[in-house]
C-alpha cells in the first residue's frame, strides 16, 4: 500500500464485498487503484472501543465533507466508502448527489461481520491515520521534479507556494521534510491547509499567510514580517533575516507580472521555479493579463534585463498541456 491506495490487489475489494451492504458502481471493476474512506466522526475511527478501522483507512466523516472533500483522491481512483453502522441510505444519497466526483466508488456498511473479518485477517488499525498516508498527490509538475530538485539540493530546504489554496502540495512537501510558506487570499482556504497539516503532525514546519499580493515588493514585505512574527511567537532561535530565499517555489494558477521581480528576488541560488498556470487559450480566467502565451517566462529567463534580468536563470522544461482530469 502506498499513501492509502490499495494498487494491484483488488482480491481484498472481492472478499469485503461478501459482507455487509455493499453498492457499486457501473465502473468500479475498471479501476487499477482503491482508496478506503471511513466516513465515521473521528472518535469512533480512532478509538479500540469503537473497533477502530481497517488498516490503510482514510477518515473524512460525513459531516465534514463540505471541508475535507479536497482530501480525496483523483476521479480514476476507485473508492471504497464505509458507512456509520444504520446511515446507508444517508451515505448513499450524499454520494449519489456528487456523483460528479465519484465516478467510481463502492459503500459497504459497517458490520459485526465486517469486524471479525478484519480481526481475523489482521487489518484492524486504531489511532488516527499516520503521517503520510494521503490521497492526493501532488500537481503534475512537482510530481515529476520533485525528486530531481531533492536530488540536486541534498534533500528538503525552504519552500514558497504562492496560491497554495488547501495546501495539498504543501503538505506533501511537508511530509517529504520541508519547511514551507503558503500564500494565498482565502482565509478559509488556509484554514483546511493549517487544519491538514496539524493532523498530519506539523506544528512549527508551516507558515501561512492570507494576503492578496498586487505590486512590486509586496511579497518580499509580506515574507519577512511573517517570519519575524512566526520566529517570535514559536521562539524560534533565528538570526535576524534581511531576506528570505527560497530553494523551491511554486506558484500554481496564478499570475501577476508585477510579482515577476519579487519571485526572482526570493529564488536561492541553485532553486527551482515551478510556474504553472492558465494559457492564453483557456476560457476561463476571462482576464488575459491573468494568463500567459507561450513560451512568454522562457523569454523573461533569457534576458539580460526585465524582471528576471541578471539572474542567471536556466529554463529546464517549458511545457503546454492540460492536467489530467481537468479536460
């Protein structure tokens, strides 16, 4: 099992479906990948009185999935929901309702049966989920250079992603050993990216800030004093920074030329940029300063002036594409 995905076995989906209700969709025996999500509050995962769960479980209780519900997994991934004990019917009309998200997912209630099963083969788990165990994965571009930028740097160092929304590249550059500063503008969205980090364990690794960056030097302003306010309030033993650099910087679905010179600044010597966001030719968003022509950052990277003039920035890949699923 990898990061809660059950991948080539689905012998383990045949012998659950024998017990307890079970509902399956039309493509569930299409799917390469299983993902197992405890739809229970959290207590009643957690707890050896309340039977714990089974191991590899993911938990979104039913009444945070409004919340949590960026924390499931891509649409080819089969889903094996498991319903409170009597809330199938409620279970089954949630997910009939977002169908849309879940082309593919099964609903098997809880049960004694289930139970005995699970203790006789050894596939009960308590406590909350370790650390890790996700079911997101990264964007398909940090996916893909993660480990070449790991490789070139000795391993994880300081990272900024500028529109981090719910923090889904955040924490899994977190739970890779990054420190990591995400900026976005929705409070609510930094919020669930707090809130995922905390469950995962990471208290003093993380460093929100909600602000919309707009001209120059904003985000360089807004860098330091996070950081003076954060190194105060956790007493953090730091000298005092001039100026934060950056080993890795994201910056995901968003685009302001007049932050060009700020993330340049921020750049480490020897980091990498991952820049990747809407092309000319998408529909939305309606604005084209909000969207980039082709080839327009490499151009900016081999000149000698402009807002990356001077830098001595190498361009490693420049791609045009669409991420998968979202076609």
């Amino acid at each position: 099992m990898v990061g809660g995905y059950l991948t080539e076995n689905t012998s383990a989906l045949t012998q659950l479906q024998e017990l307890g209700v079970f509902i399956s969709t039309p493509s569930a025996a299409s799917s390469t990948s299983i993902a197992l999500i405890d739809l229970r509050d959290r207590e009643m995962f957690q707890q050896e009185s309340t039977g714990g769960h089974l191991e590899g479980c993911y938990c979104i209780p039913l009444r945070e999935f409004g919340k949590h519900g960026f924390e499931t997994p891509p649409r080819h991934v089969h889903i094996v929901f498991f319903s409170p004990l009597g809330e199938v019917a409620k279970c089954q009309r949630f997910l009939t309702l977002h169908a849309r998200l879940f082309p593919s997912y099964s609903l098997l209630e809880y049960s004694k049966d289930l139970w005995r099963y699970a203790a006789s083969k050894g596939i009960l788990e308590f406590g909350p989920s370790p650390p890790g165990r996700l079911l997101f994965p990264m964007n398909p571009l940090l996916d893909q250079e993660i480990e070449r930028i790991e490789s070139s740097q000795g391993g994880a160092g300081m990272a900024l992603d500028i529109g981090c929304g719910s923090g889904r590249d955040v924490v899994r550059l977190l739970c890779r050993g990054w420190t990591v500063f995400g900026i976005d503008n929705m409070q609510k969205a930094l919020d669930r990216c707090q809130d995922l980090a905390t469950r995962q364990g990471f208290q003093n690794e993380l460093y929100t800030i909600c602000v919309s960056l707009k001209e120059t030097g904003s985000l360089e302003r807004v860098l330091l004093r996070k950081f003076e306010e954060e190194v105060e309030e956790k007493e953090i033993k730091m000298g005092k920074q001039e100026q934060l650099r950056f080993d890795l910087i994201i910056v995901s679905r968003f685009h302001n030329k007049e932050l060009l010179p700020d993330i340049g600044r921020t750049l480490a010597p020897g980091g990498y940029l991952l820049y990747h966001t809407f092309m000319m030719e998408c529909a939305r968003p309606v604005k084209e300063e909000l969207k980039l022509k082709p080839g327009y950052l490499s151009s900016l990277a081999s000149r000698n002036e402009g807002p990356w003039g001077g830098l001595d920035l190498e361009v490693i890949r420049d791609d045009v594409g669409t991420i998968p699923g979202t076609a």
